[in-house]
C-alpha cells in the first residue's frame, strides 16, 4: 500500500504540472502558487499507515498572539484534511494525517486545494492581526523615503495615514 500512494501523489503531481522533488522515496515537497501568499511549500510523506500533509503558513506573530492562535482555531472548525497547528516556536502551520487506503488522485488534488485555499486565504488576516505594528512602519518608512507602496495594497484600507 505504501509504493501505491506515492505512486498515485506522484502521478497528481506530474499530470498538474506542480513543482515538487522526491527528497525520498515516498517523500515529496510541493511548491503551490497562491495570490496572498505566493507560494506555499507542502510536504506529503507516506508512512506506513498514513500520509503525512505538512505546511509553513508563516511565522510566529510579533504581537496579538492571542487573537491569532483564537482566530486560527476557529477556522480549524470548518476546513478539511489539514488544520492550523502552532510549533514550539509559535509558527503557524497546515498539518494532517489521511489513512493509506484514502489516497487516491481525486483526494490528492483535493488536500492541496484545501492547503493552497487556506494557506492562501488566512494570510493576509495573519498578518494584518499578528504583524500590523510591523507593516505600518514598513508603509510609513517606505512614504518618508517616496518609494512604492504597492507590495501593501492588500492592507491599504487600515493603513493609509491616520
């Protein structure tokens, strides 16, 4: 059962064109592209009972911890396949666990999607909630200098000067 999952996550990937290397056999890194997040790095590792989904969303927040893990947890009641997880660090991550038999090209592509959706989606919410005091002085910093402000129009409506 273990050789056919990574057959059937390789084949998704290949037939998807994704960008992805076997770092070891049954071991794949995929990079999806996204909008907000312009590219979410998964890990798919086959075990010998399940296959592993695994990733980085971003890193621990500088401030409003609370509101965010909160946040975060919420949203885990209503996503499939994955959930947000926090690591020692208080980085933020996608993790989950799909049983061998359940792998099939169908629920491959369908665990990314959910991956690329929610990883996508939640941040620019993460960061406007966890790093906002950054971002501001990002935006003020680049006004001051007259340089382009553009790699923050996402955040322009609580952004623009006071």
């Amino acid at each position: 059962m273990r050789v056919s999952a990574a057959d059937v996550i390789r084949q998704v990937l290949t037939e998807n064109d994704l960008d992805f290397t076997e770092t070891t056999p049954g071991a794949f890194a995929v990079d999806l592209p996204g909008e907000r997040k312009l590219k979410t790095t998964v890990m798919l590792t086959v075990g010998s009972q399940a296959v592993h989904v695994h990733a980085f969303v971003a890193r621990r927040p500088d401030e409003n911890h609370e509101a965010v893990y909160r946040w975060l947890l919420e949203r885990n009641l209503k996503m499939y396949g994955v959930a947000f997880a926090v690591d020692h660090l208080g980085d933020i991550h996608l993790d989950g666990r799909v049983p061998l038999h359940a792998i099939t090209p169908v629920e491959v592509d369908r665990l990314l999607g959910a991956v690329l959706e929610y990883a996508d989606s939640s941040f620019n919410t993460i960061l406007e909630l966890g790093f906002a005091s950054s971002i501001r002085k990002e935006y003020e910093w680049r006004l001051s200098r007259g340089e382009s402000t553009r790699n923050l129009d996402a955040f322009m409506g609580w952004l623009e000067p006071r």
